[in-house]
C-alpha cells in the first residue's frame, strides 16, 4: 500500500471532509474577525431562544417522558446486543465512565456558582432569602436532574441497539434506519452524522472553555498566576495534550482508567465537604431538595415563563435553562455515542435505571453538599463575600468555598486536578465519538486522525474563547442544538418502530408451534445415543468437527433447495461457527446459524462423544449453540443428525414466515 494510501486509511470521505471544511470555515470566521463574530454570536443566540426556545423546552419533556414509558414497557427487557450477551464493563467502571463524560467539568464549575446565583438574583420573588434558597436548590437540580441524562439515554439507546443488536455502523445515521433503510450510508445519512460531528465539536470546546477559566482561577488563586486569556490559552493547549495522549491509547488503557480516576478524586473531595462542613444541614437539604424537585417536576419541565415573563425572566431562561437544554443537546451526539460504547450487553430497562438514576443521584449529592454548603455559609455564618465573589468571577467560586475550610490548599488542589481530570476525559471522549463518526464502517480510526480531532477540539475552545468568552460559548452550544433536537425526536422514533417490530417477532415465535422433526423422537428412536448425547461433555475438535461434517452439509442442502425455488441463500462457515442467510429482498432476512462455545464442564458429564488418541483433555466442555438475527437461542444441536439439523433449520424458518406474515397485516 502506497502512502498515500495509507494515510486515508479508515477515514469516511463523505463525513470527514464536509466536518473540517465547516468547522474550518467557521473557525477562520471567529479568528479572523472577533468582534463581527461576537455579534452574530450575541444575535444568533438571541433569536434561536425567541423562535425556538418552546421546542428545547418540549423536546426535553418528550425525551424523559419516552424514556420512562420505554424501561417500564415489556421492551425493557430487550439487551443492548444479542440475546447472549454480556457486558464488556463492571457497575463500578461502567458508572464511572457515566459520571465523567456527561457532566463532569460542568459540576466542578456550577457546583457552588449555580445555587449562589440563583440565591442572589432568582427569576421570580425575593432575593436573599429562605424561599430563595429553597427555589436555588430546585432549579438547580431540574437544571441538573433527570432532564440531561434522557437526551443521552435517548441517543445512547438507540445508537446501542441499532449498532450492536442490529448490527449497524455505529453512528447517528443508524438510528435512521427504520425510516430510509440502506441509505443512511448516503446523503442523508452522511449529513446526519456531519451535524453530528458539528454539535459534539462545538459542545466538547463549551466544556473546555469553562473548564479552562475555572483551572485559570485555581493557578490564580493558589500561586498567583494571572488569570488572563494567554493563561486560558495555554491550558487549553496542555489539558488538550493528555486529553490527546489519553484518546491515542483507547477506550480501555486510556480513557477508563482517568474515569475511574476522576470517580475517586471527586469522591474524597466531596466527602471531605460533607465531613467538614454542616453535615446534618446538607444531608436534610438533600432529602427536601429531591422532595422539591420530584413534586414540581412537571410544572418545571414545561414553564416557560410566558404568563410572569418579564425581561429578568426572558434573560433566566436565556442564560440558565435554555443554555443548559443546548448544551445537553449538543452534547448528545458524543455522550450519547459514548454511553452506548461502554452499553453493550445491558438491557433496556437497566441501561435506562443505570442512566438516568445513579450519575443524578451523585449529581444531586454533589450540588446539596457543596451548593447547600455554600448557601449555609452565606445564611448561617455570615460569608457574604461568597455572593459577592461568585458575582465577580463565576469560575473562583469553588475555590472561594474551599477557602472557608480548613487544609485550603490541598483541596484546592485537588479541586484544580479534578478540573483538568474532568476535561482530559471530556477531550478524549469527544474525540472518540467524532473519530467513529468518521471512520470507515468496521474500520478503526487511524492515529492521525484521532489527534486531529483531539486538537481541533481544543482549537475550537480557544478561538470561541478569544471570539466573546462565555457568551460565544453559550451561542455556539445553542446553534449546534437546534437541529439535532429534531434529530433525537426521530431517533426515538425510529427506536420505538424497531422495537415493536422486534416484539411482534417475540410473540410469532412464542405462538407458532414447531412442525413435527425428526428431533422430537431422537432420530428414528434411538433413545440410547440421544441420551449419551445429552449428557456428554464435547471438547472443540469434535463441535468444529460437527459443524463440518453435518452442519454445513445439512445447510448446503437447504440452501441448494431455496437456490431451485428461486431464492438467493448463502451459507459461510469459519473455524467456529456455521450460517445460512435466507434473503428476503425488502423483508427481513432469515439468519440461522451454529456456533461453538465454551463453558464449564458439568459435573454430571460422561465425558466426550468419542475420544481422539492423544488429545489433550481440559475441563472446556463446548456446545454447538443456535444463533438467530437476534443472537443466541441458549439450545445445542450437538449430535444432530444432517436430517434433524434440517429439521430444525425448518422450524425457526416457519416462526420467522410467520412472523412476516404478521408483520404484513
């Protein structure tokens, strides 16, 4: 392979290309031009929030409202893969990687600021007061709550089910299958995945923006390094270097061990808070803080303000929820794609459970022991200079708090390593999700391209930065919302689609009873050899022997009696596993096949069918198991005659008739 050849290995032209030329161009924009790009930031954003601020407000109700509906249907028990499989991740790295890719430096930033604020100046009634440290609390968990984690719920299930029990690319045009079938690999699809690209650039660089200001505040605050724009930048420059570093070594050496990391440094510093500060007040707060939240969580989801709107509400909901909606939204693509990643082999119901309830849970903990502890301080103990500070410089405002307590330093510290832990796993999880967007199906990102995309992002941040700060930020996290808003509304739609079709499978083949075969008496009556089989341990040589000698053939027969009916079928085989695929041009295709897996002997067993002198003898003991389009079927066909294999081939052939047949009413 030439060079040239080489260097575009694994990339997807028609996705990669169009996403740099319009980052690019927009990047050139904001750099060349600040102040002009300022303003269009200032009146996209104005004019996004008077036009569509209703469907931010709507979709995110819907996203919710169909997750909940979706766990507690009977399509809740489907798995995020085929039927046999199990998760590649445990509870705790699984959570882990959660918690660090949805919100992390989001926390680290609003944890104190976003309560204090709210304190200090609430969208309705008197500021400064016990109502307005109630209502603080309220909106800053329905600004943290449930809300966020079902847009990524949404776009993580969809993308896990389609890629990994479907079997599709794992993108964002997946999702649209249901709708336009083989074409999400053209134009439609490749646009899709371009805004894809698009919103997870633009919201990664928001979160690295502030992330970037507040480790600027922390360097400022514990060894006086000026808090300046040149400081930003060249943080942003050597956070995107690890992030970098980390996203070069993959999903398992590099991004889960910095989540796992991030999970310990957040919990000793929030248990530090908790031990330290009021306890039984964060502790009565929290309790009354979810009461508040669950009780009002209608009337919150869907208040726009319209009836007490004045302009100090227009600008709440401009500056706090609608940002917030954006920014989730524009964060969907890569958390949602990253969640489904670390997903596979969990079922709807626990996904959901797992998505929407622990990383809010710990969120809600978090904002209670360090925005009530901050709230606390100011009511209880008088430290006025919080409101006053948090006002000043919203990124001091951890590191303000942490001064009120003892061993300042070294928590702020460690609050600065959490910053840039936090951002690090932001960068390289971003960087992931763009890489599969746009990579070649099946393939993996070459090197090059995962850097390119870890620096772009960081090049973003700084230019938005350098182009109107936050405000830039904000606008940017807005525009990259709007159109993947509609996205994830047909997303769940297609979802909703597949899955009913899938559960009018489920009941075919629960009702349609098997045909008479030749399995049912054992091949002619031989009771005495089905019996020998079914209770003895075969070892690999004999199953991949098998699936030559009696699967294959057995297929081939089948096949070459479709091929004279006039039908395409194809039967391949491998070392380990044999299948016949049935097509069923614009239908659903039926696919039988037989796979060799190993398990544990059983105490019980007679030992192989034959024993071949010489062989090695380990404790392996193998099945010849029958897989589906759905995945594993948990039965063996080892010891099968050709006839009865046949047989069995004609029996899940029929439920699968009959379930087309089904599917046509």
């Amino acid at each position: 392979m030439s060079d040239t050849q080489s260097s575009k290995a694994g990339i997807n032209p028609p996705v990669f290309f169009p996403s740099v030329i319009v980052v690019g161009l927009l990047v050139i924009f904001a750099a060349a031009f600040p102040h002009t790009a300022n303003h269009f930031f200032s009146a996209v954003q104005g004019w996004l929030i008077t036009k569509f601020g209703w469907l931010y407000l709507a979709s995110v109700g819907v996203y919710l409202v169909f997750c909940i509906v979706l766990a507690l249907s009977r399509y809740g028990s489907f798995k995020l893969g085929p039927d046999h499989s199990e998760p590649d991740f445990s509870y705790l790295s699984w959570f882990a990687m959660l918690f660090s890719a949805g919100m992390g430096i989001g926390l680290m930033f609003y944890g104190v600021a976003e309560p204090v604020l709210h304190y200090a100046n609430p969208p309705t009634g008197e500021a400064s007061t016990a109502a307005a440290a109630k209502e603080a609390m309220r909106i800053t968990f329905f600004h943290w709550g449930v809300h966020a984690w079902a847009i990524y719920a949404v776009v993580g299930l969809a993308l896990a089910y389609f890629g990994f029990r479907r079997d599709l690319p794992l993108r964002i045009s997946s999702a649209l299958y249901p709708f336009i079938g083989k074409r999400i690999s053209g134009p439609i699809g490749n646009t899709v995945d371009v805004l894809a690209v698009f919103g997870t650039l633009f919201g990664v660089a928001t979160s690295l923006g502030l992330g970037a200001k507040q480790v600027a505040s922390g360097l400022d605050f514990l060894f006086s390094v000026p808090d300046s724009m040149f400081t930003q930048i060249v943080l942003i420059c050597i956070i995107t270097a690890m992030a970098t570093t980390s996203v070069v070594f993959g999903l398992d050496a590099g991004i889960r061990r910095v989540s796992e990391l991030n999970l310990w440094l957040a919990a000793a510093l929030l248990l530090f808070v908790i031990v330290l500060g009021p306890t039984l007040y964060i502790f009565q707060s929290f309790t009354q803080n979810v009461g508040n939240y669950i009780s009002s969580l209608v009337d919150m989801t869907f208040n726009s303000y319209v009836y007490t709107g004045g302009d100090d509400t227009k600008s709440f909901m401009s500056t706090w929820t609608l940002f917030y909606w954006s920014w989730w939204i524009s964060w969907s693509p890569f958390v949602g794609m990253f969640v489904a990643r670390v997903s596979r082999g969990r079922t709807i119901r626990e996904f959901v459970g797992g998505v929407l309830l622990v990383p809010v849970g710990a969120t809600f903990l978090w904002m209670s022991a360090f925005g009530d502890g901050a709230l606390h301080m100011i009511m209880a103990q008088g430290a006025t200079d919080l409101v006053g500070a948090v006002k000043d410089n919203v990124a001091t405002a951890l590191f303000v708090f942490l001064g009120h307590f003892p061993l300042t330093w070294i928590t702020s510290v460690l609050g600065t390593i959490l910053v840039v832990t936090f951002f690090v796993t932001s960068s390289d999880s971003g960087s992931m999700v763009i890489d599969i967007l746009t990579a070649k199906d099946g393939e993996e990102a070459p090197v090059w391209q995962r850097i390119f995309w870890a620096v772009s992002e960081g090049v973003v941040a700084i230019v938005l930065l350098m182009a109107g700060g936050i405000g830039a930020l904000q606008a940017a996290s807005l525009a990259s919302a709007l159109p993947f808003t509609i996205i994830v509304l047909v997303m769940a739609l297609g979802l909703y689609k597949s899955l009913r079709v899938e559960a009018v499978k489920q009941d075919s083949m629960r009702h349609m009873m098997n045909t008479a075969s030749n399995v049912a008496n054992g091949g002619g009556g031989n009771w005495q050899r089905r019996l020998e089989t079914l209770v003895s341990s075969p070892r690999r040589s004999q199953v991949e022997t098998f699936l030559k000698d009696t699967v294959k053939p057995a297929m081939d027969e089948v096949a070459e009696k479709f091929h004279e009916s006039g039908m395409s079928a194809d039967v391949s085989i491998e070392d380990d596993r044999c299948y016949i695929d049935v097509d069923h041009g614009a239908e659903i295709d039926f696919v039988y096949g037989v796979r060799a897996r190993r398990f544990a002997a059983p105490s019980f067993a007679m030992g192989a069918l034959r024993e071949r002198k010489g062989e090695t003898r380990d404790r392996g003991h193998y099945r010849a198991e029958v897989y589906l389009r759905e995945g594993g079927q948990q039965y063996s066909v080892v010891g099968y005659t050709k006839t009865q294999l046949i047989g069995d081939i004609l029996d899940q052939y029929e439920k699968h008739l009959h379930f087309l047949h089904l599917m046509r009413e």
